[in-house]
C-alpha cells in the first residue's frame, strides 16, 4: 500500500505503529527507537514490581529481566495480579513470567529468581529496586551512578509511596514537556527595543519567559526570517517580547512565529547523597503541605526498624508506632524539622504491613514513567524524591481497628495485605458493595484488575456490572492489558469481566455491551441505579461523563471519575450532598473552527485536516445515506425542505448529482473510467477553480474598508494547484477518491499508478472561468444572516424537486456509505484525507502533516500510555476506599492533577457544591395519573411554586417541557408563577418509569444558565 511504502522511505518501519498507535502520539518515533535499545532490571516481584513491570512492558523497551529471591505468600495475592493461590510457595518472578510476556511481542522478557548482585546490575541501562532495603539502595545506587546506568527506588508501605530517580551526573533531555512546537500567526510587530510581537487572536501564543522561536513569512520586516531562534519574554496571551528591531524595515503583514524545542542537561546526587538533601524532595498535597519531608525521615526510620527488629512494625502496634517514632525523632535531630509529623509517622507504622493495590498503582505508573524518560531522553525526569501518601483513606479516630484484632490474624486470605491496614470488617464490606462501571477500556481495565485485587464486590452479596459497546481492536493492546491479539475482534467488556475472574476467581460479574444514553434507561433503570453502592467512569468523551453524573446526581450515588490524555490525568470523586459534580465542574470551552476558516480562509494544518475530513463525510457517507434515504422513503425531500433552503439545497443537489447518469452530464459512475475521471475532476474544482474563484472575489492585493490588507493576520492568501500526474501527492489524491467514489457505486478499483494515468489522458477537463456573481462569505456570522434573508434557493430547490420527481430515478439501486476508519491502512480512508488535506495546505502555503500526525488530528485520536492510565485507576480506587469507609469529611477526598511528562503530581481538597439560599418554598403535584402511555396533568391538579431567593438573585417562571422524550422537567426562568388546570401529555410513556424528576434551572443575573440538582 501507499502506506507501507511510505514506512520504508521514512525507516519507521521496525516501530509496530498498529500496536503502539496511541503511545507514539505521547513519545514520538525517536523516542520509541530509543527504547528499542534500552535492556532494564526490576528487583521485586511484589504488587509493585508487577506494576512497574507492566507498565514498562507495555511501552516497549528492548528486553525486561524481573528479579526475585522470594517466594509467594498469601498477602501477595492482594496486589500481585499475576500470581494465583496455586503459586503460593513458589518463586515470585518465575510464576509471573509467562503473563508478563504475554503483554508484548516485541519486548524480551525473563525472570532471574537468583540474589541481586553487581555483575547482574551492569548488564542494565536502568535498574528499579522495589522492596529493597536502605543498604542495598545505597551499594547499588553508588554502583549505578559510578557506571552511568540510571537507577531508580520505588517503594509502598500501605497507604505511603516512595520514588527516587539517580539519571547520573548528567542526563540530557531532548524534549522537557513533549508539547507540540508552539506555531502561531503574527498581526504586527513594532518596530522598537525590544520589538513587541502581537499574535492573531484567534490563538493563544502559549510561550513563556525564555521559550525560543523562529519567524517565517514576515514580509517588510524580513530580517527576523532569517535570523536564529530569539528569546521571548511574556508579556500577554496574545503578545511578547524579542530583541531590537529599530533597526529592521517597517512590519507589513503576514508571518508565523514557531517555537524551537530546547534540550537541557539535568545534574543528579547519588541516593547517598541526597538522602541529606531537602531540596530535591517535591511537594505533591496542597492539604498536606510538610508531609513529605515527614515521610523521607520515616522511611530511613522504617529501614532502621526494620533491621534491627527484622520485621516492619506490627498492624496497629501501639508500641511499634511509639519505637518508629523514636527513631524519626532521633533523625530529625541532624534534619531540624519544625513541623514534624508525629501523626503521620504512627499512621505509617500502623499500616507498613500492608500491600494495597491502589497505591501500587499510583506508584508503579509514576515509576514506570520515570524508567521511559531514563530510556528515551524524553519529558523531564523526577529531581529526585517524591512521597506520596492517602492515610486520609483510614478509618476516623473512632472507628480505628483495634491491635488485639490482628495480633491473632492468621495469613490465609488473599486480601491479608489489605486487611492489615484496614482490618477484616472492612474488608467484608468491599466484598458487599454492589458497582457500576462505564467503560472497559485503558482505565476501565486497570479499575476491574484494582476491584479484584481489593476484592470489589467479591463477596456472597456483592457484584460488579461493567458496559462497553466497543469491540477489541489491535490498537487496544498497548495499553489496555487485560486483551491479548487472540481477544481482537471481540467485546471489551466481556473479555475484561474473564480476565479479572482469573485473577481472584471470587469476583461476581457481568458485561453489558450497551452504551450509557437515554436510550438504555431501560435497562439503567431507577431500580438499577438504586441497588447500586456506586459508579465508576471510564469514559473519552465529556458528553457521556456529563450524562453519568446527572444519572448519580439523580440517583444520589457517588462517582468515580478519571481521564487521562497523553501523560496527563485527572481524578475526581463526587460525593452526594458534600463534593461539586462533575457537570459543573467540566470546562465549557468549544475547539470547533469556524465554517468560513474551514472553506475560505484555512491558516493550520488542523483547518486542511478539519476540510478533509468534512469533504469524505460528505462525499463517501452522508450523501450515499440521503440517497437510499430518497430511494426508500416517499417523504425525504418534504422533510428536507422543512431545514431550511439552504441545507436543503446542498442536500438535495448531492441526491440528484448521485443519481443522475454520466450520459446526463450528472455524476453516477458506471464504471471505473467514470470514476477516475470523477476523482480528476474533483481534484480540480477544489484545488484550483474554487482557488481562483476565491482569488477572483478577493484579489492578492484586495484591501478592507479601514484600508488594511484583507490577506492578512490569520487570512493566508492562496495559490491555484496544476495538475501533474507525476506528482505523488496529487496521484494519491486521484488513487484514493476514485476507490471510495467507486465503492459507494458498487465499482472495483486499483492502484495500479500506471493505469490510472493512462485513464487520466482521456480525461476532458472543462475550462473554468470564475463568475463576478458568486458571494463568498468572510465570516460565520454574515453566512447565517444570508441564509436569514434567502435569495435564489427557492427556484433552484423547485427545479430540483421537479427532477427528482422523475420515476426512473426510484428504481436506482441503493449505494453503499463508508464510515471512516483511520486504523485500516488498506482502506484508503487515511490516503484519502492526508492527500486532500496536504494539498489544501500546499494552496495556502502551510506546512504539510505526515500521514502520523495527520490520523491524530483528522481521526481524532486521544494519546494514551499505560503509566498515565495505571496512576489515574490507582488514584480513583484510593478514592473509593473513602467512599466505602463512609468518610463525610470534605478535607478526606482529594481531586488530582497530573502531568507525568514533567512530574506534576499535585492533589487539592475538591470544591463543594455551589450552595443557593431558598426560603418558602412550596412545590406540590397534588394528583399525577399516568395512563395508557399518557401523563396527564389533570384540571383540577396544580404545580405550585413560591420561592424567595437571596443572592445570588434568581428570578424565576414555569415551563413544563419534555426533554429528550424521557424526563419531565420543570424549566424556572423568570418569575413565581402557578400553573393550573389544563392537560399536559407526554405521548409514549415508558413503562420502566417509576418516578417524574423534576430538575430546576435557572439563570442567575448576569443571565448565566444554572441547573440546580
């Protein structure tokens, strides 16, 4: 195919972009290739050796050896998702190895169940230590700094994590942030010192103090295209800064400013060494401001327990606590902390027995990530500690488990890590809970491995019910680790539902595959929602969050909500009646491009995209669909008409062109030959006639009626394209849309280039002049004000109409849509638009996207990588655990942000629900009847509202209104009103209803829209 062709000239071929799609849109090609090369130790096989193991796994490094002296025990089973009751007594890295290497074809994976030693060490470019001790970090770390091989330390003890990275004396960074370039469009630069850049501001410049750019296309002032990258200095979103530019010519117009990536060189400190030092430890918890310069004396104290006792502190021993205490105490006397917290270090000695799979997740992703940047030089490595703990997920002071409960405790459960933090009662309530999960993708596969190690809804009276629609697809596998390649093609959540049984066979669950709409009320019922203890998200698009947390609103069931993009993430749980909902929560900030941008005036490669993409909707789906539309339904056009002319014109001009036969002058194909020739002909109204339509309306040199040029600021003025069969990009064009064009027809194609262009030499290509009456629309704004005012339509549309009338048009044969798909190299869906969009790009001189960075943006691809995904899943389980203590404390729950590619890992106390002060309020249906599908507000009932409302000011109506034919709502606009007799209907009454759900909305004074729930 074009593709594989284009995978041997770019050398990219030995990256397997089907399996690491969404990765390689978080690292790129050279990081991945860097990878390729990279061999990395991981010491510990434990939950969180696994974890890291995973996760590394997945990115694909060279080879992976797990290492791992001891043998499984029962509390491993609460965090280790690869061993099983039947390898409890056996080496721990060995009986991991056959599902580790499952996880990826490309990565060697072996296990050495031998001792940690140094010939074993300087075999690694990067070496984890998980579960190791003080002495052995400090050897090895020394060890691995003097050969320059990049060493890492990850560690839990229940509820607190550990991580430390040593890159050596001095690791480069290719790539600090891994954002794309910034590239944006110049207004004016002044001519001054320093010059003043001003940006279009359609666009914020997103550079900071110290980001270096180069400039392009600047005419007047035409030094600053050829001079090097210059230095900014913020001043504004739209305006900054460079050198001195009195010297240059006068700025005219046009430009762009692109940003230069900068690499840096970061400095480390042996483990030994920055054990002393404060300065590198990180603070992540804005509730816990000092907490973690705590916790780096007391995991040195937990070591020196340790060995002396030759044990961790015992689950809630009271003198354990007191002797770790002690010996932090005795630290902090070289340390000088002022804040010490005693507290937090008792909470750690009560719980340093546990081994909780949530925070192996948290952990392990950050860990993970940390190895990616030793391997690849990309993002900004951890400098260097950070602890993380969630002890607010303990039980309140009251409720706390006695010592005499786990001093008789005997090790034969598989959640014995778990019940030494949280004890046996707590545990048997997990086992009860009933969940509802969303989604069985990347985070939904990571939240049922987590509910079945905590044993979710394991128990007698417990279950979990997970929904996805999607089926398995190979793109899948990288991150989403529960599939195997023999699972694709199935469905997501069933294959999830029995992979997780494997793991802990007591896990109660069953797979949907619906998608969570209105249309599956039914099924989510109020009694389904109600015998729920909870909902968990696992959803890629807000629209369906938003949906899911007005059902828990609705319901008053706590949520669970978690995303991630690229390296960053999120985490939100909403509690009834204490933390704000995800739906107030979400920002309402709209990306859509303008119409006008996208058929005039395209300036980024996101606008040609964008086009492209609209131009195969059009052509290849919904004009074939309104055709079998036509064919098979007598009132098409009547309805079409009821859009408005305009709409019905494009719709009704694409039927009949789709019908009409080539004889005719019209566009229906009968073979191959009208295919291509089809293709030609379109390549050349879009590419050159409407070019030098545009050109003919607004001429190169046209100026605006304040005497400015028009092409200018963000109007790139075009250029028409020649047609030239020996040009690739232009052939591919003709490639591709004769085989879609056909395959909606029901006609073979081919890509043989050969006989394409001999087809092409027949083809008459009609010579265009461009008419001084077409109108071509410069803003969204005046387009609609023209639809408003009408004009010719009306004939035109009865023209149509009369032609489509014909009856010899009805016995036409259905077509055949295409419904896009970017992951089918095959299908020329992606040779389709990358074609069309890089010509739209060459006609207004924008830099072309290769056939990667353009399936991102057209097929609106979300980054993803497993470490992201695994800390986000292990942060809302942490959450989950409050929710099933029952904490009502706002101070217990935490919101998290972060960015792993530049260690932002920072958690805040949630927003309460914004609160609104009513009094004498009255609301009453007096007699609701609901028979024969019908709802009836009968005369003699009555809805009464009287509300005085502080501020903020509400002003309030009544509209009773019926939304998406499935929830009556009472819409509150502007003032008490009382609403009686009369009949209100609501037709098709479902039969699953059992309540009316009155929500109200309001506006505040500065007309703001406003559910209140």
């Amino acid at each position: 195919s074009i593709w594989n062709i284009w995978c041997k000239m770019s050398g990219n071929g030995n990256i397997d972009e089907g399996f690491y799609s969404r990765q390689l849109y978080v690292l790129g090609h050279e990081a991945m290739h860097r990878m390729g090369t990279a061999s990395v130790l991981i010491a510990g096989m434990r939950g969180l050796g696994v974890e890291i193991a995973k996760n590394v796994i997945l990115s694909g490094v060279k080879s992976v050896t797990v290492q791992d002296q001891g043998l499984t025990a029962w509390e491993d089973l609460s965090s280790q998702f690869f061993l099983k009751e039947c390898h409890i007594g056996q080496n721990r890295a060995a009986c991991s190895l056959q599902q580790l290497s499952s996880l990826n074809p490309h990565v060697q994976v072996s296990a050495h169940p031998g001792p940690l030693n140094e010939d074993l060490i300087l075999k690694f470019q990067v070496v984890v230590l998980t579960d190791s001790s003080l002495d052995d970090q400090r050897r090895f770390g020394d060890l691995c700094h003097s050969k320059g091989i990049k060493f890492i330390v990850a560690d839990t003890k229940g509820l607190c994590g550990q991580l430390f990275c040593d890159f050596g004396k001095e690791f480069e960074v290719l790539d600090q942030d891994g954002e794309m370039p910034v590239s944006v469009m110049v207004q004016h630069v002044s001519k001054d010192n320093p010059g003043v850049v001003v940006c279009t501001d359609d666009q914020k410049h997103g550079l900071s103090d110290g980001s270096k750019v180069v400039f392009s296309e600047v005419q007047g002032m035409t030094e600053l295209n050829s001079i090097g990258p210059v230095e900014i200095k913020f001043l504004s979103s739209y305006s900054f800064s460079i050198c001195d530019t009195s010297a240059f010519h006068e700025y005219t117009r046009g430009g762009v400013v692109t940003e230069v990536k900068q690499s840096c060189r970061i400095h480390f400190k042996p483990l030994t060494e920055a054990l002393q030092d404060q300065e590198l430890l990180i603070m992540n918890d804005f509730g816990k401001i000092a907490r973690h310069k705590t916790l780096h004396l007391a995991f040195q104290a937990l070591h020196n327990f340790v060995k002396k006792e030759q044990q961790l502190p015992r689950s809630w021993s009271q003198s354990d606590a007191e002797s770790l205490l002690a010996m932090v105490r005795e630290l902090n006397e070289v340390a000088q902390l002022e804040d010490l917290d005693e507290a937090a270090v008792q909470s750690l000695s009560y719980t340093a027995r546990g081994d909780l799979a949530p925070m192996n997740a948290v952990i392990g992703g950050l860990a993970a990530q940390e190895v990616i940047k030793a391997c690849s030089g990309k993002f900004t490595p951890l400098q260097q500690w950070l602890y993380f703990d969630a002890l607010e997920c303990l039980p309140e002071e009251e409720d706390r488990p006695a010592e005499s409960l786990f001093s008789a405790m005997q090790s034969t459960s598989r959640y014995d890590g778990q019940i030494a933090v949280f004890g046996s009662a707590f545990q048997e309530k997990l086992e009860r809970q009933k969940y509802f999960l969303v989604g069985a993708g990347a985070i939904g596969c990571e939240l049922l491995k987590n509910f079945a190690l905590i044993g979710l809804g394991a128990g007698e009276k417990g279950h979990i019910t997970v929904t996805d629609m999607d089926f398995i697809e190979r793109s899948n596998l990288n991150r989403q680790f529960l599939f195997r390649s023999q699972d694709i093609g199935k469905p997501k959540s069933e294959v999830a539902a029995k992979a997780v049984c494997e793991m802990n066979p007591h896990m109660k669950i069953t797979a949907h595959q619906n998608r969570l709409d209105p249309d599956s009320e039914g099924v989510y019922d109020y009694n389904f929602f109600m015998g729920l203890d909870g909902v968990a998200a696992a959803l890629d698009n807000v629209e369906a969050r938003v949906y899911l947390d007005g059902r828990c609103v609705q319901h008053l069931k706590p949520l669970l909500e978690g995303g991630t993009l690229g390296a960053k993430g999120h985490t939100l749980a909403v509690v009834p009646h204490l933390t704000e909902s995800y739906g107030p929560a979400k920002s309402s900030s709209s990306d859509a491009i303008p119409l006008c941008t996208l058929k005039n005036f395209p300036h980024r490669i996101e606008h040609t995209l964008q086009w492209a993409r609209d131009q195969f909707e059009g052509l290849f789906k919904q004009t074939p669909e309104n055709v079998n539309l036509f064919l098979r339904d007598s009132a098409f056009i009547e309805r079409t008409l009821s859009h408005g002319d305009a709409e019905a014109l494009e719709i009704l001009e694409g039927v009949w062109n789709s019908l009409e036969g080539m004889a005719t002058r019209g566009q229906r194909p009968s073979s191959w030959k009208d295919c291509v020739t089809w293709a030609r002909l379109k390549w050349e109204t879009v590419y050159n006639n409407d070019i030098r339509q545009l050109l003919h309306c607004f001429p190169p040199d046209e100026v605006t009626t304040t005497g400015l040029p028009f092409w200018s600021g963000s109007k790139r003025c075009p250029h028409p394209l020649t047609f030239d069969p020996n040009n690739v990009t232009h052939m591919e064009y003709v490639v591709a849309a004769a085989n879609l064009y056909g395959h909606i027809y029901g006609i073979s194609g081919t890509r043989d280039f050969t006989a394409i262009r001999n087809i092409l030499e027949q083809a008459h290509v009609p010579h265009f002049t461009p008419k001084s009456t077409v109108k071509i629309h410069v803003t969204d704004k005046e387009m609609e004000e023209d639809k408003k005012r009408g004009s010719d339509d009306a004939a035109r549309l009865e023209d149509l109409k009369g032609k489509l009338a014909a009856s010899f048009l009805k016995s036409s044969t259905q077509l055949y849509p295409i419904d896009f798909e970017k992951d089918d190299d095959s299908n020329f869906h992606m040779d389709y638009i990358v074609a069309a969009s890089n010509l739209r790009a060459e006609n207004y001189d924008i830099p072309a996207a290769d056939r990667h960075q353009s399936k991102r943006i057209a097929g609106r691809i979300i980054p993803a990588i497993a470490t992201t995904t695994a800390a986000v899943a292990g942060l809302m389980c942490l959450e989950l655990l409050k929710l099933v203590q029952g904490h009502q404390k706002i101070t217990s729950y935490r919101t998290a942000y972060i960015n792993l590619a530049v260690q932002y890992f920072v958690l805040s106390q949630p927003s309460r629900p914004q609160d609104f002060e009513v009094s004498n309020t009255t609301a009453d249906v007096q007699l609701l009847n609901i028979t024969d599908q019908t709802c009836r507000f009968k005369s003699s009932a009555y809805f009464c509202i009287d509300l005085d409302v502080s501020p903020p000011q509400i002003s309030l109506s009544s509209l009773i209104s019926c939304i998406n034919a499935h929830i009556l709502r009472v819409l509150l606009v502007a003032h008490p009103v009382f609403v009686q007799s009369g009949v209100h209907h609501i037709t098709a009454f479902p039969d699953v209803w059992k309540f009316l759900y009155f929500n109200l909305y309001c506006h505040d004074s500065g007309k703001e829209n406003m559910l209140v729930r």
